[in-house]
C-alpha cells in the first residue's frame, strides 16, 4: 500500500469508528449499514472490473446466493449463522471459480453476456425453488449473528458488524492494488497478450480473481440476510447488478476509496430518487453515460486530478 | 539455440509462412529482414507461442517448444518485445518492468491481499531488481511516469526493459527502431549490443537496413513467406535475390 493510502485508510478507519456516535440512532447509520455493505460489493466487482479489466453483470446474483445460502442453513437447519456464512463464502467462490474457466475465456461483450447469463440462471433458481427460497414472497425469520451476549439486531450494532468485515476487505483490496498479483491484474486489464509474455498466467488469474470477488460478494450476502433477516430475489436482479456497476463507475474504476464513495452515493441516491419511483434505473444509465463522458476515471480520479491541480498552481 | 523447422501457417487460405527453416546460434544477433507481408511478424508470433503454428516445429536448446504457450516459454527464458507497443499504459514505467519479474518472484493471491512478511520482502526484491533493468535502459528518470505518457523511443526501450527483467536467454524484437530518429536508433543499436554482451540470444525483425547491416551477426531474409536468403551482413547485401525482392525484378 502507498504511504499515502495507509494514512487515508487509517484516517477513514477512525472516523468510521466514531460515526455512530455522532449520528447516534438516526436514519442515516440504517443507511450506513447498507451503505457498508455495498462497499463490500463494489470493492469485490472492482477487483474484477476495475482491476483486472473483466466485467460481470451477474455480481447481483453471487451477492445473493450468499445471502440465500447463509438464510438456508441458519433458518432452516439451524447451522451457527457464522459457520453459515463461512460455508456460503466457500460455496459460492467454488461455483464462481468452476463456472469462472469457461466464461473467463470470452472477452468484452461475450463475457458481458454470459455473467448476465449466470445472473438471470441464479436469479430464476432464486424465483423458481420455492420449497428452498421461499420464491418471489421472499425468504423471513433469518435469525440474527450473536457474539456472546450481543446479538446484532439494531443499527448500531449492525453498523460495526457490517464496517468490521468492510474495512478488511477495503484493507486487503488496498494492499492487493500494489503487490505482484495486483500488478498482474492489472497488466491483464492493459494488454492481456503482454501479460502473457511476461509469464502471467491471464486465464487462471481471472478465474481466481472471480472466485475472490464471488467470496467477498457471498459475505455482503449472508451480513445483509443476517442483519435484515427477511430477503427476496428483487433485491438480487439485473437492476442491482446495473447498480453495483454504476457505484464502481461512478467512484473511480481501480479505485478502493471511490469504490466507498461510488457505493454511498449510489445507496443514498434512491433516498433522493424517489420523486422517480421506477424511473431510478433510468437516471442510473444517465449518470453512468455521462460519468464516462465527462470524467472516465470516476470520482476518484476528479479528486487526484483537482489535488494534482492545487498542487501544480501552489508551486 | 533456437531452431525453426519446416514451419508453415495459413491465413484462411492465404499462405503466411511456407516451409521456413532457420537456426539462431546462441549469444549472436540475428536478424530477420524482409519486405513488408514477409511473414517476419507471423514467425514471430508462432514462436512466441501467440498463434499455434499449422505445420513443423520450433525448439529451444533442443527442447521442442511448439505450442508452448507464452507464460510457459518466459519461464523456459524465450521473450518478445511488440512493434506495436504493448505497454501497460495505466501503469508506471517502473511497474511495467515489475510485471517483468513476474516468473522471478512467487506471493500468491492471499500473501499480497495480507501484506505477509515474506512478501514484503520479495516486494522490496522486485522493486530493486526493476530499477536495475530501468538503468541499463535508461529510464530511471522516467520511472514513475505512466506508460502510455512516454514518447515513442522510450516505450520502445520500456518493452526491451519489461522483457530483460524477465532474465531471458532469448530475446525476440519486433522493430526495436520502427519510427525512431536516427540519435534514437543508435541508442537501440547500443543496447542490443550490451544485450549480446550480457549473453543474451537476440532475434531482431528491422525494416531499417543501416541498424540491421550494423548489429547483426548472421541475418536471414523472408519474402512471401518462403526464407529467401542467409548470411553474414555482407553476404546479403551482395545477394542479387535480396536486391530484386527489395526493389523488384526489372
């Protein structure tokens, strides 16, 4: 990690940890649990899209075979919520990982189309096995995560639950970025026939990259069945997939921190966007279209372009 | 050191490469000239392991290497450089060379994401190792530079110094001087030396005749994807082949 980063991430650590305090229990930390857990989300897409250059549209779908698999075992045979969703993660990055060698072979528009595949083939299991699923009416009474005497059933407790595993994953994605294998990934994202050249083994790479993204996407799964205890298969559909996407856009491609921002905006935006009702996905496109317009590097590279700016002009 | 036999490859009907035999002796520069369609880049490319050849063999210190793929053939010490640059462009210079030592260092997936100690020492090994092959290229000034910022000699110095990090035995150039001015070109002639010098094969593919005529020790021409001619610098500019594929028959 740069030296630079480590202080963000550890100045951005501290004043989470203080968050609740300050918003106490208000509306807005519900929104910042959410808001955690989208992070998650946008930080496993962008280690694909954004570092390796891969793009998914089933991420929706991974996020909620995670949270389908944690509801299964915890509500149905009574399987420690935790031991749940470590098996979730393992489950899922498996079938990520082995369905990741066909697909990860297509490139551009083909790979587009098959993770789109893979999210619609999911999201109709979640539909379809209603005796599993509970189906369309949605999936109720998962219980809540424990940890001793504490049960995680308010915001507060949510907050942290969900900003523990955000930051470790916001930590490790961080360190990943400038290491061998993230410099791999990215080599793969410039010109795949140079990477090879220099002995990376591109294919193999992508797929564990998918499996590493479809682990940490399984995770968001199962804290927000846990933490909201009921889920349905809308929350898991095409629409959040366009989402996730428009967050790692819209924060910067290859960016962790604007992985976070990209995440907030997009989660509080509906806030914003109910005036809209149905039309939000409308205003998500446009966003979308005119953020790789006007600023192709997202919000995290308006930011270090403005630095650079002030930097040059105080010289 | 490395040997093409009887190599043949057809694009959808029309013949690239027909029946092209050569031997590289080791520690020389080969070169490979030819108008242009030739074949050279083909050859190049098959070698390199990027297309699968459709007939005949290539070896590498005896060792049969068709259809090797390209992350096999760095480890077995076989590298290219590209005449279309490559380069990682939203990279920089420096971690362009890094991704060269790629096969020269190990931490996996979950060693990088936990910083383990053990990594941070390679890390600290690589970054070394990078700067070393920047200096010998000269680009050290460069070094934090974005790839896709660098004029055109630099990137072409960046693919040779991305390429000699990966510590090869063998290295391929693809038009090292393609669009270079002429203090450039001999600063590429300069370092393809030192890399002989180092013991390093080179095979270079050069439209400009005047660095080709200058460096190579043993060059061998391609025309219409058949080997026209072999032989020292001399040998070929008296070949009268050579001069009519080059200018035409009259």
């Amino acid at each position: 990690m740069k030296k630079t980063d480590q202080i963000l991430f550890f100045a951005f650590s501290v004043c989470i940890l203080f968050l609740p305090l300050i918003l106490k229990e208000s509306y807005i930390l519900h929104v910042f649990v959410f808001i955690g857990i989208n992070t998650m989300l946008a930080i496993a897409l962008n280690l694909l899209l954004g570092y390796a250059g891969q793009i998914s549209l089933g991420q929706g779908a991974l996020y909620g075979l995670g949270a389908y698999i944690s509801a299964i075992l915890s509500a149905k045979y009574g399987v420690n919520p935790w031991l749940g969703m470590g098996v979730s993660a393992v489950i899922v990055s498996a079938v990520a990982f082995i369905v990741g060698f066909p697909i990860l072979k297509l490139r551009g528009h083909y790979l587009a189309m098959a993770t789109l595949g893979l999210g619609i083939i999911l999201y109709i299991i979640f539909n379809e096995t209603v005796d599993w699923t509970g189906g369309p009416s949605g999936f109720p009474g998962i219980p809540n995560l424990k940890l001793g005497s504490l049960t995680f059933d308010n915001d507060v407790a949510n907050f942290y639950l969900v900003w523990f595993f955000a930051l470790i994953t916001m930590f490790l994605a961080l360190n990943l970025y400038q290491s061998r294998i993230g410099r791999a990934l990215r080599a793969v994202s410039d010109s795949e026939v140079a990477a090879r050249i220099m002995g990376v083994d591109a294919w193999l790479l992508k797929v564990k990259i998918f499996a590493a993204s479809a682990f940490i996407s399984s995770l968001a799964g199962s804290l927000y069945a846990h933490t909201v205890t009921f889920i349905a298969p809308a929350s898991f559909g095409f629409n959040f997939s366009v989402e996730l996407l428009t967050m790692v856009v819209v924060g910067g491609l290859g960016s962790v921190f604007g992985s976070f921002l990209g995440a907030a905006i997009l989660t509080l935006l509906p806030e914003w966007l109910r005036v809209f009702h149905d039309f939000d996905i409308v205003i998500y496109g446009l966003l979308l279209i005119l953020i790789m317009m006007f600023m192709p590097r997202g919000l995290a590279g308006l930011v270090s372009h403005l630095k650079a700016k002030v930097y040059v002009e105080s010289k | 050191m490395l040997k093409v036999s009887n190599v043949s490859k057809n694009f959808g009907g029309v013949a690239a490469l027909r029946g092209v035999s050569l031997t590289i002796s080791k520690g020389t520069i080969a070169g490979i000239i030819g108008p242009n369609g030739a074949g050279k880049t083909t050859l190049f490319n098959i070698i390199s392991g990027l297309y699968p050849q459709d007939e005949g063999e290539v070896f590498l210190e005896e060792r049969n290497i068709s259809f090797l793929s390209p992350e096999k053939l760095v480890r077995l010490g076989l590298v290219r450089t590209f005449q279309n640059l490559e380069l990682f462009g939203r990279m920089t210079v420096l971690e362009n060379v890094m991704v060269g030592l790629h096969t020269k260092s190990s931490s996996g997936l979950l060693s990088c994401a936990l910083r383990l100690p053990k990594q941070r020492k390679e890390e600290k090994r690589i970054v070394e190792e990078a700067w070393k092959c920047l200096e010998l290229c000269g680009l050290a000034e460069v070094a934090e530079k974005e790839a896709a910022s660098l004029p055109l000699g630099q990137g072409r110095l960046l693919e040779v110094a991305r390429a000699l990090a990966t510590e090869p035995k063998i290295i391929l150039m693809d038009e090292p001087a393609a669009g270079l001015n002429t203090r450039e070109t001999t600063g590429v002639a300069d370092l393809i030396r030192k890399i002989r010098d180092m013991g390093i094969t080179v095979v270079l593919v050069e439209h400009d005749m005047e660095l080709v005529m200058e460096v190579c020790d043993h060059i061998s021409v391609l025309n219409l994807g058949q080997k026209l001619a072999e032989g020292s610098p001399r040998e070929i500019q008296d070949n009268s082949a050579v001069i009519n594929a080059y200018l035409g028959e009259d």
